[in-house]
C-alpha cells in the first residue's frame, strides 16, 4: 500500500496578505514612475528657463519721454436740452383746436391747443347760482340777528333765540366762503381749457388731433399733447475720471464737436459738477452749457467734448508695443545696468494708438526694451543692439 501524505491547511488570512501583496505591488510602482516623471518634467523645465536666462537676448531699447504737463481730456456724451416738458392737459374733455406743430417755436404763454370741457362750463355755472343762493341766505340771517338784537332789549324775544340766529349768520358767511372757493377752483378748471406754453421753446411732440378725447393728469407718454424743449442753451453730461476730478471747476471751458458736423466746433463751460465720485466708473458727473442761439445744436445728438485739462501725475509715453500685458497685469521689460532683463509692472493711462501713456512703475533713466518677446523673464542676459529715444 502507499502511504498519503497529509495536506497542510491554509487559512483565509494568509490567502488575503498574499493578495494583497500582489496588488499594492503594480499601485506602487504606477506611484513611483508618475513621480519620477514629474521630478524630470520640473527639471526639464528648469534647465530650459535657465539655458534661456545664459543666453544673450539681443534687443532694442528706448528711453520713455515725458508727457504734456497740460493735454486735451476726451470724452463722448450726449446733447440735452437745457429744459424738456411735456404738456399734458389738466382739464378733461375734447380738442377743440391745436395752433403749434413739430418744429414751431414758441414763445412763454402762447396758446398751444383749446380743450371743449362741457361739465366744467356747467359745473361752474352751477357753483355760480350756489353763491348767489348762500348770498340770499346770508342777507335774510344778517337781517334776522340784527331784529333779535333789538328785540332782545325789550325781552320779546329769548337769549337762546338771539345765539340761534347769531350762529345762522356765521354759518351761512361759512358757506359762502366755501361757495366762492368752488367757484374759483372751477375757473381755474376752466382755464385749463387753454393749453398754453411754460416757457420759451420749440415743439418737437404733438400727440393729439381736432376731437381728440383727453384726460385730465400725467398719464404716461401716450397722454402727452405736446412736448417742449428749450434749446437756446443746451446741456451735455460727461462722465470725468477719477484721476482728473480735482481739475475740474465752474468756469472751466470746454470745445464741442458734433459727429454729424466734423469742421464745426462749439465753445461751452463748466457749470456744476454732482460732487460725488460714482464707486461703479469711478467718474465724476459734470455738466457742460454751450450757448445755441441759432439752434443749430440739437437734442439728442452725439458729441466729443474736450476739456483742457493739467496733468494730475507727472506722465510718460512709449511705443504700444513696448507693452507685456501679463495675467499680473501690464509689465514692461527693462535692461539694468548690468545688461540684465528687470520686468517692471506698470500703470497704464490713455491710450494714443501707437504709443500709450504711463502714470506710475517706471522712470525716463529706464531702457525699455522696445519689442519684448513673450518669454523674457528676469536676469535674462540682454544684448543691446541699439538705443533710441521714446515716441509719442
């Protein structure tokens, strides 16, 4: 007979070790070569950045020139008319006529539209018999109170009696008081039968025809009858930054230019300001009047107003494409002494097309590189190839 030999049992944990063994061995070594990988891509990286910082960049510089102490500020805006209002009637009823169409200039008071208002007539001329019977009504109470007077000093007649009539006489002056004011708001009512100009101007809405029905009240532009604007004088808002605010005072003059007429140009002044830096722009709201007495500027149109202004910072100009605009914000690559590449961020001012103004991060001694390529970083070696000075 052979003889069996008897099997080793093998438990659970120990099939689970070597399991896991065999798993955590593949995961460690993916982690390990993510690493290596990683460590030689920064390596990489960093020989690059300094291979290029070794190399001699050639490049061209220029030396920035200073700004005009004094320059022209530039703003749009829009024309305004010195007073715009539109005319509503404040009586209500039919348009009987209308005297005044788009374009007629009028003058303070004169009759624009007749509005027919039967109830008003009517109302009034009731109101008018109220007085006159409240007036009957008084005489008969001023004659009783002066006979119980003279009946009071021979007893014929009670105290309580004389008091009655006494106050029969002071209510019914109450009520011809409030008569007579009826009567008055009614003639007023009347009145505005008559649409009549506010103020000098020229019409430039009429929304109503002959039979027209009109509500008294402001009901909105669909109720207007006409519009007035007075343009003798007109008005533009222009939005002033920030920087150039303490500049700006009553008096100051102003030149307007329309785009409609390029060769024209109009003098105007500073006559107020809000007083107040608006915190979303960071603008100051000013208002500028310009004298139309030939009504040649009108409402509405699109403007550029310049204002001569003094520089708030003393200022520099270089080319536009002196200009790195970085995710840290505008920079520009400059050349130290020792022919090294110094990146310095910079505040940008106006914009005059091919060169751009700098308020603050640089001086007129620095060279800047005039055509920076993207990759210039610092202590980069520069070569100068040539030198110039700034362009405005």
């Amino acid at each position: 007979m052979t003889a069996h030999t008897p099997s080793i049992p093998v438990s659970p944990s120990s099939k689970g070790r070597r399991l896991l063994f065999f798993l955590l061995v593949p995961a460690v070594l993916c982690i390990a070569g993510v690493l290596t990988l990683s460590l030689r891509g920064r390596q990489t990286r960093a020989l690059a950045a300094t291979t290029r910082a070794l190399e001699s960049e050639p490049v061209s510089v220029i030396h920035a020139k200073a700004g005009a102490p004094n320059s022209d500020l530039t703003l749009p805006g829009t024309l305004q008319a010195y007073s715009d209002s539109p005319i509503y009637a404040r009586t209500s009823g039919y348009v009987s006529h209308w005297y005044a169409d788009i374009g007629a200039h009028v003058r303070q008071g004169q009759l624009l539209a007749e509005i027919d208002s039967p109830e008003i007539d009517q109302e009034l001329n009731q109101a008018r018999a109220t007085v006159n019977q409240v007036q009957a009504n008084l005489t008969l109470a001023s004659v009783t109170a002066k006979r119980y007077q003279e009946l009071i000093r021979t007893n014929a007649v009670s105290q309580q009696e004389v008091d009655q009539n006494n106050q029969n006489l002071e209510a019914q002056k109450a009520n011809l008081q409030a008569a007579a004011a009826n009567v008055n708001r009614l003639q007023q009512m009347q009145s505005f039968e008559r649409v009549v100009a506010p103020f000098d101007g020229v019409i430039t809405q009429r929304r109503t025809d002959i039979g027209d029905l009109v509500n008294a009240g402001n009901g909105g532009a669909a109720f207007e009858l006409f519009r007035i604007s007075k343009i003798d004088t007109v008005r533009i808002f222009v939005p002033v930054p920030e920087a150039y605010s303490q500049q700006i005072t009553d008096g100051l003059k102003a030149t307007l230019e329309l785009t409609a007429i390029p060769e024209r140009q109009w003098i105007g002044s500073v006559t107020r300001n809000n007083h107040a830096i608006d915190a979303a722009s960071h603008t100051l709201l000013t208002e500028i009047d310009v004298p139309n007495p030939k009504s040649e500027l009108m409402p509405g149109a699109y403007a550029t107003v310049r204002l001569r202004v003094s520089q708030p910072v003393s200022s520099l100009i270089i080319p536009s494409g002196s200009v790195l605009y970085q995710a840290t914000g505008p920079q520009v690559a400059t050349v130290t002494a020792q022919n090294t590449i110094l990146l310095k961020k910079i505040t940008v001012g106006r914009d005059f097309g091919d060169s751009v103004e700098i308020t603050s991060g640089i001086s007129a001694n620095d060279a800047v590189v005039s055509s920076p390529p993207d990759y210039l970083i610092d202590g980069m070696h520069a070569d100068i190839q040539n030198q110039t000075a700034g362009q405005n």
